[in-house]
C-alpha cells in the first residue's frame, strides 16, 4: 500500500477548504447588510475539507476527466453539508427563540433555509469560480497523482 491516496486526499482536502472558505466570503459580501462571519467561514471550511478528504480525494487518480467529476462531487457535497450545517444553526436558533411550535414546524424551518439558500449560490460571482476550480483542480490533481505514483513505481 502506498502512500499516494494519502497525499491525494490531503491535497484535495485542502484545495476544498480553501475554496470552500472563498466562497463563503464571497456569498457573505454578496448579502445585503451582512458582514463576513469568521465562524461561518469556519463552518465552510471545515465542511469543504471533510467533503476533500471524504468525497473527492478517494475518487481522484490519473485520469483527468474522473478527476475533474470527483471535483464536481466534492463540490456539490460541500455545498449540501455547509448548507444543512447553516440550517442546523438557524434551526436551533429559532427554536431557543421558541419561534417553531413544535418538531414538525423545526423540520420545515430546516429544509425551507435549505430551499432558500441555495438558490443564492447560483450567481455568476459563485459559480463560475466554483466551475474553474472544478476543472483547474481535477486536472491539477490528476496530474500530481500521475506524477506520485510514477515516483512511486520507480523505485
């Protein structure tokens, strides 16, 4: 066994934290009277980089167009965990502030936050940045496990 998926899910978890962290700015500054949340973007970047190690970094190998998928994956499963860890929070907030009657009224609040922001995400501002790091990336990635594992096998 060697050590090459080791690296590739490290590198890949830290490309998406980082990229999981400029979105999160990015989205904040495009709210109107927001101002950018060091928790919130902590909150993404952790999601970005369990979504690297878990999702996309398993998934990439030589092939630059598998790798580029697994990108896209990783991407909308971060996307999906920074948007559920977000609902989470609104939901309990507003349960302390006893504004939900009940569980049920909870679990609207939580799938309606989901609804609402997710279609925010869908700006040129976000998405296109989101697109190149999905080809840049996987290929990038692609190439550095080529590279390893040449340097791996040759010895």
């Amino acid at each position: 066994m060697s050590a090459q998926p080791t690296l590739t899910r490290l590198f890949a978890m830290l490309v998406f934290a980082a990229m999981a962290v400029y979105v999160a700015t990015s989205f904040q500054a495009l709210q109107e009277g927001a101002r950018v949340s060091g928790s919130a973007n902590a909150v993404a970047g952790t999601m970005g980089a369990l979504s690297g190690w878990l999702v996309a970094g398993p998934r990439i190998d030589g092939r630059w167009v598998q790798s580029v998928f697994a990108m896209v994956q990783g991407v909308i499963v971060a996307t999906l965990l920074t948007l559920a860890a977000g609902a989470t929070v609104e939901t309990f907030r507003l349960g302390y502030q006893t504004r939900h009657r009940d569980l049920d009224d909870a679990m609207q609040g939580f799938f309606h936050y989901i609804a609402e922001e997710a279609p925010k995400l869908a700006t040129p501002e976000i998405s296109i940045p989101l697109g190149l790091f999905c080809l840049v990336g996987g290929v990038v990635l692609a190439v550095l496990c080529r590279a390893m594992e040449a340097r791996r096998t040759a010895r």
